[in-house]
C-alpha cells in the first residue's frame, strides 16, 4: 500500500488489515473477528487494522517468515493450540511446507520443552489431516 497509513481513516485501516488478513488466515481469520462482535468489537478491529494492517504488511520479513516466528512464539506461549491452528493452515497459505512446519516444531522443542512442542504437533497433524496432507516426510 503506497498511501500514508498515518492518513488514512479507521475504516480504511480496517479494510486494508482485512485484506491482508484474508490472504493470509482466509476464512478462519474472519471467523475469529466475526465471533468477537458480540462480546469485543474493538479486540476485533485492532486485530485487523493494527496487527494485520500496520504490523503484519510491514516489508522487513516475507509472510512465510512471520509465520515461523508466530508458530515459534505460539508454541512457546503453549495453551494457544486454536491459534497454532489458524497460523498453521496459515502457513501453508503463505507457501510453508508440511515438512518445514514440523522441522520447526521439532527444533522449539529444544527451546520450548517437549510438552509444548508435542501440543503443537498435533496441531499440525489435525490441520494437515483435514488438508490431506498426511503422512510428512521429513528426515
């Protein structure tokens, strides 16, 4: 986006959030904003506008880059497994293979503890089952 982010409106922050986030999550990410209408409207617009809009579409890293950072840090929050979910189906979207995603995994365990890094396993065997991509083979 070439505009001046600081210019434009809320609105315009949120739709171009919005974008970025559908090319990203897809439908599990409007899902999440859809469902805090009724209880955080507000928790749902920032996400968009401010995580999605301003902080995600910087230039510094590609998308599939921040979303190995996101798995590392979500792993390592550990008790996140709805969100591993979204960012794993996510980082398939933004071209991250079966096989770098369990590497990942494997290596936050080092970092992370076991239990953390078993939990988001099954994550990613959940989200690869529902996409077909079982069995991975990584060495």
């Amino acid at each position: 986006m070439s505009t001046n982010r600081n210019a434009l409106t809320r609105e315009e922050r949120f739709d171009h959030g919005m974008e970025v986030l559908t090319r990203v999550d897809g439908e599990a990410g409007r899902r999440v904003v859809e469902a805090l209408e009724d209880i955080n409207p507000e928790l749902g617009h920032q996400l968009v506008a401010w995580a999605f809009g301003e902080v995600y579409d910087r230039q510094a890293l590609v998308a599939r880059d921040r979303q190995l950072v996101t798995l590392g840090i979500l792993t390592a929050l550990g008790g996140c497994e709805p969100q591993l979910e979204i960012h794993i189906n996510a980082a398939l979207n933004v071209g991250l293979r079966p096989e770098e995603i369990v590497e990942a995994l494997l290596h936050s365990a080092v970092y992370c503890g076991v239990p953390k890094a078993l939990n988001a396993t099954f994550v990613a065997k959940k989200v690869f089952g529902e996409r077909g991509l079982l069995p991975v083979t990584s060495k």
